[in-house]
C-alpha cells in the first residue's frame, strides 16, 4: 500500500494512543496534528464513552479537523464538530436487563453509562484486583471518562432504555475463570469480549470498531488501523494497514503489517515521523 493514499488513521486510545498514565504525550501529539494539517483525518475507536474521548480529541484539534470518534467499542460513530451521527447500534432495553439480571449471580461490578452519569449498583463496593494490585475500580472508570455516579441497587428495574453497551469490571483472575458463562447465554445475541483484563463487555450484535469503520465511506486503502487488544482486531479488516502497538498482546502483533514502539515510548508518533518525514522539514 501506498502511504500516499492514507486519509484516515484510526486509533484505540487506552494502551495505545495514551501512555500508562491515560495521557497524550507531547510527541505524538505534534505528530498527529501534523497529519490533520496535511489533510488526514483522525478518529478515536475506543470501549471509552462519548465523554471519554472528547478532551483528547479537542487535544488533537479533531473538532477543527472534523474528526471522527467511534464510543462505546464501536456502537456509535460520529462526526465532529457537529456530532453527525454516521453508526449507531444499541442493546435493545429487554436483552440488556437480561444481560443485568444475568449478571447477578457473579461477582462483578455492572456499569452502564446514562447521559453524564454512570449507573451503578453501590458506589461503596467497587475493589477489584488486577495483576496483584487492587483498584477502585468505579472510580477508576467514572473519573477516566468525566461521568458523575448515579447508585440504583437494582439495575434490572432502572435500565429503560437502549445502552450503548453493559460493562462489567471484576478482578483479572475471576474473570477469566467465568466469562464463558457470562456470555454463555447471549453469544448468539451480543456481542461479548474483553477490552481489558478487568473488563468484560457486551455491545449489539456485530456491533464493533470495524463496523463503525466500514459506516464512514473510506476505502480501504486509504484507512491505517492501530491498536493493542482483542477488541482492536475488527479495525484490522477494514484497513490497508494494520499497526500494533510494542506493548499489543500477540494475537494483535501475528495479525499486523507492522510492530511499532510501545505506548509508554510514542510507537505512533515515532511511526507517523518516518513514515511522513516531509511533514516534519
């Protein structure tokens, strides 16, 4: 492919455009906007919600270069700055509180979001473990992404609407020993995958980041796809090329054209410098 012919650079955001820290380095950042000024667009394809990609995308310029943000693993695909909605796929209100009453039985942490809030069970019970360390895991989540909490200790009775998608957080470990039964009944339904180790997620059927992708008109060779984790793979179907990030798990890597730096060590920022030198002189 020719590098000539990239209009559309799509990125997952946590684990591969932000650092450890969930920030956008001065590096990358340049580099980025670098492209928006050549004439590339820029979308962010993330499990994050709308609110959760909005302050990095307005750090690109992406609301000055009518960039695309793709929420909620791939449920939702809009424009900015006018927010012109091009996919939309929500769990249909009856299959999600099947999803919810469902989830009771585990020991897991059910948040949906709801506007500027997230719904979820009890503010107070919210520890979970991931590789030794134990989280506050509703914190975690809710100031990632700006969302005030709202407690309902019956989510079954308080979801009566379409959700973009049903996250449920528990300790990496209990998760892995349970998921297959959490998705069990829905896997012919939903949509159900990992986009971390503590999260298990559930969105509409077919409904993911390359489908949203596929929604906005570009051809494939003009779209490069990069990313780290499982739910990054749909991206790769419907790109020229396909990036994985140093620190990307290994099926990511086998399924990518290219392996750049980790995300602690600009991998895009360093890839976009000598991929398009001229934009640098």
């Amino acid at each position: 492919m020719n590098v000539k012919d990239i209009r559309l650079i799509v990125m997952d955001i946590d684990g591969t455009l932000v650092n450890s820290q969930r920030q956008l380095t001065p590096k990358t950042k340049e580099a980025l906007i670098r492209l928006e000024e050549h004439g590339i667009c820029l979308a962010l394809a993330s499990g994050r919600p709308y609110k959760g990609l909005i302050q990095l995308a307005k750090q690109l310029k992406m609301d000055e270069y009518n960039g695309i943000l793709i929420s909620s693993n791939g449920a939702r695909a809009e424009i900015l700055p006018s927010r012109t909605v091009r996919f939309e796929h929500a769990i249909p209100t009856e299959l999600a509180k099947e999803v919810l009453e469902h989830l009771k039985q585990f020991d897991v942490y059910p948040m949906i979001e709801d506007g500027d809030y997230m719904l979820v069970n009890n503010v107070y019970q919210n520890e979970i473990t991931c590789k030794g360390k134990t989280m506050n895991i509703i914190d975690y989540e809710a100031h990632s992404n700006g969302f005030l909490l709202k407690e309902s200790h019956d989510l079954t009775q308080s979801v009566n609407f379409s959700p973009s998608k049903i996250l449920s957080a528990g300790s990496d470990v209990y998760l892995q020993e349970h998921y297959q039964e959490m998705e069990a009944p829905f896997k012919d339904h939903l949509d159900c995958m990992f986009t971390a180790p503590f999260y298990f997620e559930y969105t509409a059927k077919d409904t993911n980041k390359g489908a949203a992708i596929e929604s906005l008109g570009y051809a494939k060779e003009q779209i490069v796809a990069i990313g780290d984790a499982q739910n990054d793979l749909p991206m790769f179907k419907n790109a020229g090329i396909k990036i994985a990030m140093g620190n990307a798990v290994d099926e990511v890597k086998a399924a990518a054209d290219i392996v750049v730096d980790d995300n602690n060590h600009d991998g895009i920022g360093k890839w976009i410098e000598e991929t398009f030198p001229e934009y640098f002189q």
